[in-house]
C-alpha cells in the first residue's frame, strides 16, 4: 500500500463529501481524485478520470444509484465501487453484488468502521457494514453454488473459448457430439443463459477462463468456429 490509490466521492451532500474527505485524509491511503454531485457528473468524467475506487451514495437527484453504478462498470470494469448509504433493500444489495461492488458502508457506521473500510479497500480487501454480512454470505454461497461447473465441463468451456465447435471438442476429448451437447446444455441451464456466445463472455467475465490462456482457432478443415 505504498502507492495512494486514486478515489472519487459522488453524494448530493456537501456535509457529507466533507466528512469522508477528512476521513480519507486520515487513512493516508487515498487522494481525493475528484468529487461530484450527482451520478451524470460522475459518469461524464469517468472514462477519462485517473481513479481507482468511487464511493458512491445510492440516493441523489437524477440517475439512482444503483444505475450510475452499472453504468460505471460498463464503463470501467475495473473500478472499485464503494456504495455510501442511509439504509439498504435486500433486492438492491443483491442487484448491486450481481453487478459486482467492491463493498457497501452504511452511512450510520462510525468513524472507526468507516476508516476500517477504507483500510481494507486500500488493500484490496472488499468491506461490507456487519449488518450486511450475513445477506453477503449466503449470496456467495448460493452464487458459487449456482455456477458450479464440473472438471469436465469447465473443460468443455475452454474449448468453447478457444473457438472451437462443438463436433470438434467431441473430436478432442474422444466422446460423443451428443455427450458435448448434454454438457453444453447443462451450462446454459446453471448460468440461465441462451447461446454458447453468452455462455463464452460469462466465462470469461467470471474469471472461470483466463483470457490469457486463450489462443482462439480452430482445430481441422480451416473451418471458422460458430458460437451457437
């Protein structure tokens, strides 16, 4: 943590920007890399903005909060969002861990817990106010549970990756095209979705592939893939 991480506040609340700016200060691990008003001030810099982590309140004037942070990582996957609320609905924590926030503050937490969050983010470590960690929890368990590929059909999905088509992974690992289709089919199920082209992006996304080991071709007859 030598290095300050580069942070932005976005909150309709100038007693509240001042507040997390003294905090921010105290933790020594941030600099204020800019603040905003609201979340069109704040999606209108972004792609050019030099930032890390946002703390990002949920109730503010125009755009709600939940839709500036799924704008947000449209538009930078990367970014760290750190959600700064009064209060929090199960269906929107739940919405914005499907998205994929770095961690939710409740705004009723103290200076200390605050200061812990901001501690644990600088070091990479996501933080969720104690009130919320049970919810948090049981949605990972219920999500790894959910997509919970087999040995062979992660295998499978590499191949799918990779660019090849389904006759030519039943080629590869010497089984049927119908055994392929019965895995491919079981996948779809598991991750509700529709084609093998989603299914290839969510794998990726996921971090179940490492698009750094992919090398897309194909594998006989110069043939392009088709994703289904």
């Amino acid at each position: 943590m030598n290095a300050l991480k580069r942070i932005i506040i976005v909150d309709d609340d100038a007693l509240v920007r001042t507040g997390l700016k003294g905090i921010i200060a105290y933790s020594r691990f941030f600099e204020i890399a800019g603040e905003a008003t609201n979340g069109e001030e704040f999606l209108s810099d972004l792609a050019s903005a030099d930032v890390e982590f946002v703390i990002l309140d949920l109730t503010m004037p125009g755009i709600y909060g939940t839709e500036v942070a799924r704008k947000a990582l449209e538009i930078r996957p990367d970014l760290k969002i750190i959600i700064f609320s009064a209060n929090v609905e199960k269906d929107e924590l739940l919405l914005l861990l499907e998205m994929g926030i770095f961690g939710y503050i409740l705004k009723t937490e103290g200076f200390g817990q605050i200061l812990k969050a901001l501690t644990n983010a600088a070091a990479g470590i996501p933080y969720f106010s104690p009130e919320l960690v049970g919810q948090v929890i049981q949605f990972n368990v219920l999500h790894s549970a959910r997509f919970n590929f087999t040995r062979r059909e992660t295998e499978i999905l590499g191949f799918m990756c990779k660019g090849f088509s389904p006759g030519q992974i039943a080629r590869k690992l010497f089984v049927s095209l119908r055994t392929i289709e019965k895995h491919r089919s079981n996948m779809l199920t598991k991750t509700g979705k529709k084609s093998t082209l989603e299914l290839v992006i969510y794998a990726i996304k996921n971090g179940i592939i490492s698009v750094s080991k992919i090398d897309y071709q194909t594998c006989d007859d110069n043939k392009k893939p088709v994703l289904l």
